[in-house]
C-alpha cells in the first residue's frame, strides 16, 4: 500500500459519492463545501443521477466525463454501503478516500462487520482511507474543503497543520488557531483510523514544506512504536506540539504500583516527549505554543535564560511568577546591560530583570533592543498595553531587530480591535504576539522546552554496549528470589533469612540481631501491607511471635534487617501493551498511587538517559539532600534503571519488575521490596491446574 498520501490531500480531482439535493444531507453539505474547490469535482448519485446536472450514476461514469483523474473519493452513504461504494471508487482508478459516516466499530457487532468489510476493501485495493466517523479535513492553500462543518472553508491559509484524533478537535484547533492570528496548512480528523492514522498524515506534514510546527492531539494509540517514530522523524525538522486525552484514566493494568501509575495518558505523554514532542495540557495552551513555535524557535540550549521588559509591573510580575514555576531560569542582567537601561529608564524602575519600564516612552525600542542582546538573554518576553500615544508597540518591536533572528514573544493588552491591529502587524515581522500574561507563559514554556530538547538531541543518546545481564527465572517469584535475582543486577539488598518455620524465623531473628522485617514470604500476595504481611522494627522473640501470629501459621516468613532511613522511590519496567517496555520512576511506598509524581521513559534506555528521570519529578529536591537528607547519585540511579530495563528485555516471558521501595539512604541505593511478575503463568503450573 502506498505511503503517499497526496492523492488524499492534493487531489487533482474529487468525487462525492452519495451527493444529494436535500439541503440537510450529509452528501449535500459536502458538495457545497467542495465547490470552492479548483480542481476537478464529481457528484454521484446512483439512485437519482441528473448528467446534464453534473450528478451521475457511478464513478466510472463520472470519471469518464472528467479531465482530471479522480484521485480523492468522499463516501456520504450509510455504513452499511460503504464497502461497495469504495469497491466501486477504488475500481474507477480512486487513490484516496474519505469516509465520514458513524455507525461502524462503536455501533456494536453488526458495526464491527460493516467496518471489517471497509478494511477489507481498501487491503485488497490498496486505496488509501480515511476515517470512517470523522468531519474530514482541508487544506486551504488549495481551497480544498472536504468537511461538512460550513465555516472550515473560510479557515485561512497558513503554516500550522493540525493533526487530530477527532474530526471536531481538528475544527476547534484550527478555528482558535485563527481566532490567535495563525492560518492552517492542513487540518485532519482522524476518526475511526481503519487505515490512515496519525503516524501517517505526521510523516506526511513532515514533508511539507508549507508547515512550520505541527498540531497533534492524540486519544488513543494504536501502535505506540510506530507514532513514537513518526514524531521523532516530524520533530527533527519542525516543532510538533502533542495533547494527549485521557488524563484521568486509572489503567487496566493494577497488578503493581508500576501498573497503576503508569497509565495510557502518561505512558503517552512520556513517549512523544521523549521523541521530541512539546507535551501541554490543555487547548489553550497548544495554541500559544504553536503561535510562537510557527514563527520563532531558539537554538539548542538546556538551560535558556528569560529576559522580561513589562510597561506594567503587575503583568509582568504574573510573567515572572509562571516562568519561575515552570523552572526557566531569568538571570540578572549584566553590569552593562544595567548601566544603559539606567540611561534609558526612570531611577526608580527595577532594572535586573525583570525589567519594568513604567509608562512606556520613546526609549522603549532601545530598552528592548538592550534587554535583548544581554549575553545571558537566550529569549524576551515583552508585556504592554495598547497605548497609541506613548509607544506603538509593533514598531518598537521591529525597530528593536526582534523577530527569528533576535526571539521574542509580545504579550499585548487592550480593546480587542487595538490588539488585533498590533498583532496583525507583529505575526508579519514574524514576532509572536499574545493576549495576556498566561498565554505569554504558556508560549515562553514552550519555546524553553523545544530548545531543551533539540540540546537534547544535539547532543545524542550515549552509545553504551547493552549490559549483559541474565533472564530472570521462569516460575513464580517470591520477594527472596526476586530480591536473589536483582543481586545478580548488582543492586544492592537487604541482609535476609527465607523461613520455612518459626524456629527458623526465631533463628534468623538471632543471626540478624534486631531491628528486623518481618514478611509474608509469598509469590502470590503482591500488596503485603493490605493483608497485614508487613511487621515493621521486630527486636525481641516475643514481638516476633506477635508478628508471626499476625502472619498466619499457612504461609512462609521472611525476615530481613531493617534498612536505614531515608527516602523512598519506586522504580519498575514493564511492557506496555501499546509502547512496549517503558521504566518507571516516582516517589515510592504507599505514597506512589497517591500522589503519582513519576517519570517514565520508552526502553531500552542508557544509563545517561535513565539517570535524567529523577529530574522530571516534582519532588526533586527530596533527592538533593533536603534538610540533611541522603544525596542521589544520578548515575547509580542509571545504573539500576538501565540494567533493570536490560532484565526486561532478555527475559521475554517477564511482563514486569518492580522494586517498591527502592530506598535512598546515606549508604545508596537499596531495594528494600521486590515483586516479579510473568507474562502467562508458567507451564508447570498449568500442568497443577
């Protein structure tokens, strides 16, 4: 099948199939959104054809009365015709087709069969598809609107395409994208996906040298490695911007801690940000992105400095308040940037950056030009009102050489039309120019973390030699051979004594010395502490016995020296069942589910790579020693990570590995719990069954 989509989204000629005259029909929405378009357009209608009308029986007829080939079929016919009516547009020599009819796989079984029957059709064919229940898409630069939504065919052109899951998504986008300043590429709603999925039409944008950065909004994935590469491929080249549904899905697979916290949503997030992705939360913020994205990127940097020049200190204030949250660094401007503001400003304005300007004046250019050109300035943010008689914004910003060459985004204030004016005039000299401090943040944070991650890239992964590192051991795991099994990882355990009795309980509690753990000893129970397996601090024999009773005289019993204090992580790798292996790190014990501060990356990972994850955390700081705490070592972090990552990949019947606590205490790291889990039960327990 071809990988070509231009048949679909720049059609020499387009026939609707199924085109009516009945106002309210779905064909006569398309017709008439399609009769702007240049290009060649055919109607068919087999039940009521009118030839001298333009509307004929089948698309081998309509097809012979054209000039232009007919690459770009669009079925409005009820689902349940839609097979034959691809059959037929493929078989009058078709390319591409849409389908924007419902009532396929979520419409129950009989939907299941007709939406069989389509992706059949288009196997055995070759004619590439999209949708079906989807509002289509269009292309603008070619006045190319294949969308029964009327307004799509006054969306301008421009250079953003928008990539969405949801046909009504694609149209929301792209009219607040609009409603920003910006124009559109290409806008697609996905649908359904039978055939042309997101991955496809990214690849596709990715070529196109009318796009600038690109809109994906994602609700499920169907083959996670295959977007992962799409995305890495699109944002080498152009700035991608990733919303993903689903934030509060609670996962299917709760067998661990790793299994919960590491849900679709943010397995998802995780993955396009690590391909290249600038991952925000909501649609407001992906069009701030894009609107500064489109138009300015900065060079690759890991850590790029904010300067900011406000006209009112309060906005500019809520400027600098966000990007301190956000972790951008604003740096204090250099002695000599300061001694020619002092030059250009009032004495009582504040100079160090954030720069206040008061009222702005006629120094404002040169203000912005010198704030701008501060060596430890990689980006400027510029906050004013509309003021006519005191500045005019836009030719400040011009006459200050802001623009690609010299990043910055305008946040402007005022009537709407005055603001529309300004930025009209800004997106021109290829300034980004937004409403307010919020959307000036949201568009900084962005640019910030697109620079990050092109360093990123610029500086490559590290190419390490794959450790070598054994299988892990077919057949149920208890938490000592789980703990036996990381050993042989070279990651450190507990001093501990697996029990058959309480004499060999009381024994180890003698060979240990206390403090102790004492521990249910069983592969089956995977959450000890819910079942009360988990007796914390044992000294004597007579607390032993307490915690023995408590245990229950039907199970094994380890017994383990306590670990010394510290802070507890959660580090695990599984296999996703749409990504594939992934890591997993958060803050651990029971406080991981509950607060689900984690970080996850796609494996196999280096130790550089895995030794970053602790960064994303929000409780960082918990690891740098807060209040005279432990330290982290970021490469033995990596270390453990990687290698646990490496397990995963050489033991292919192991769904997933945990460490939960990994402890950090003065001495390293130590996993203070274990719990491996096994794709399918193994065969000789199968044989018991």
């Amino acid at each position: 099948m071809s990988t070509d989509l231009t048949p679909m989204f720049a059609p020499e000629g387009v026939v609707v199939i199924g085109a009516s005259r009945q106002s309210g029909k779905l064909g006569a929405a398309m017709a008439r959104s399609l009769a702007a378009f240049p290009g060649t357009r055919a109607l068919v209608n087999a039940r009521r054809p009118d030839p001298g009308a333009g509307v004929y029986a089948s698309v081998a007829e309509a097809a012979a009365h054209t000039d232009e080939r007919l690459d770009l079929a669009v079925l409005c016919v009820p689902a349940a015709g839609c097979a034959d009516a691809l059959a037929e547009a493929a078989a009058a020599g078709c390319r591409a087709a849409l389908v924007c009819a419902g009532g396929f796989g979520e419409a129950g079984p009989k939907g299941e069969a007709h939406a069989d029957a389509l992706r059949r059709v288009a196997q055995e064919t070759e004619i590439r598809l999209l949708g079906p229940n989807t509002s289509g898409f269009f292309a603008p630069h070619l006045g190319l609107t294949a969308s029964f939504v009327p307004a799509a065919g006054q969306l301008p052109a421009g250079d953003i395409a928008v990539v969405a899951a949801s046909g009504g998504v694609n149209h929301a986008l792209s009219f607040d994208l609009t409603a920003a300043g910006n124009g559109i590429s290409l806008g697609v709603g996905i649908g359904a996906g039978l055939d042309v999925t997101a991955a496809d039409v990214l690849e596709h944008v990715g070529k196109d040298r009318r796009t600038t950065a690109v809109a994906l909004h994602l609700e499920t994935v169907p083959d996670g490695p295959r977007l992962v590469d799409a995305v890495r491929l699109v944002a080498s080249v152009k700035p991608v911007v990733a919303l993903v549904v689903g934030r509060s899905d609670v996962g299917d697979f709760a067998r661990s801690h790793t299994g919960a916290l590491a849900t679709s949503w943010r397995t998802t997030r995780a993955a396009l940000r690590q391909a290249g992705a600038v991952v925000v939360d909501d649609e407001r913020e992906m069009v701030d992105a894009l609107t500064a994205l489109s138009r300015i990127q900065l060079g690759p940097h890991p850590d790029p400095g904010l300067g900011i020049v406000t006209a009112q200190a309060g906005p500019g204030l809520l400027l600098a308040d966000r990007a301190g949250t956000d972790g951008i660094r604003i740096p204090e401007l250099a002695g000599t940037t300061q001694a020619t503001l002092s030059e250009l400003l009032p004495p009582l304005t504040y100079q160090r950056n954030p720069v206040d300007t008061g009222r702005p004046a006629g120094t404002f250019a040169r203000v912005l030009a010198a704030t701008s050109a501060d060596p430890a300035v990689d980006l400027l943010a510029v906050y004013a009102l509309t003021e006519p008689d005191s500045v005019d914004l836009a030719s400040a910003a011009q006459d200050a050489g802001l623009g690609p060459d010299s990043p910055a985004v305008v946040a402007v204030g005022g009537l709407p039309e005055d603001v529309a004016e300004q930025r009209a005039r800004l997106h021109k000299a290829g300034i980004p120019a937004l409403t307010g401090p919020a959307s000036a943040a949201n568009a900084v944070r962005a640019l910030v973390t697109h620079a990050r991650q092109r360093a990123a890239r610029a500086d490559g992964p590290v190419q390490e030699t794959a450790p070598s590192v054994p299988s892990v051991p077919s057949g149920l795991l208890d938490e000592d051979a789980a703990k036996t099994f990381l050993a042989g990882l070279d990651i450190r355990t507990p001093d501990r004594v697996a029990c058959e009795t309480r004499a060999d309980a009381h024994y180890a509690l003698r060979l240990l010395g206390g403090p102790v753990a004492v521990k249910v000893l069983d592969a089956a129970v995977l959450h000890k502490t819910e079942v009360g397996g988990v007796h914390l601090g044992v000294r004597t024999p007579d607390e032993l016995d307490a915690a023995l009773d408590a245990i229950g005289a039907d199970h094994r019993y380890l017994v383990e020296a306590m670990a010394r204090p510290g802070v507890d992580l959660v580090l695990g790798v599984r296999r996703d069942p749409v990504f594939g292996p992934v890591v997993l790190a958060g803050l651990g014990g029971t406080a991981a589910e509950a607060l689900a501060d984690v970080a996850i990356r796609l494996a196999p990972l280096s130790v550089a790579e895995a030794s970053g994850m602790p960064d994303d955390l929000a409780a960082r700081a918990l690891l740098d020693g807060w209040r005279g705490g432990p330290v982290l070592d970021r490469a033995e972090f990596g270390r453990v990570a990687a290698g646990l990552a490496a397990a995963l990949a050489a033991s292919p019947d192991t769904a997933e590995i945990e460490i939960n606590p990994l402890r950090l205490t003065a001495d390293g790291l130590i996993a203070l719990d274990a719990v491996i889990v096994h794709t399918a039960p193994p065969a000789e327990e199968n044989d018991h069954a």
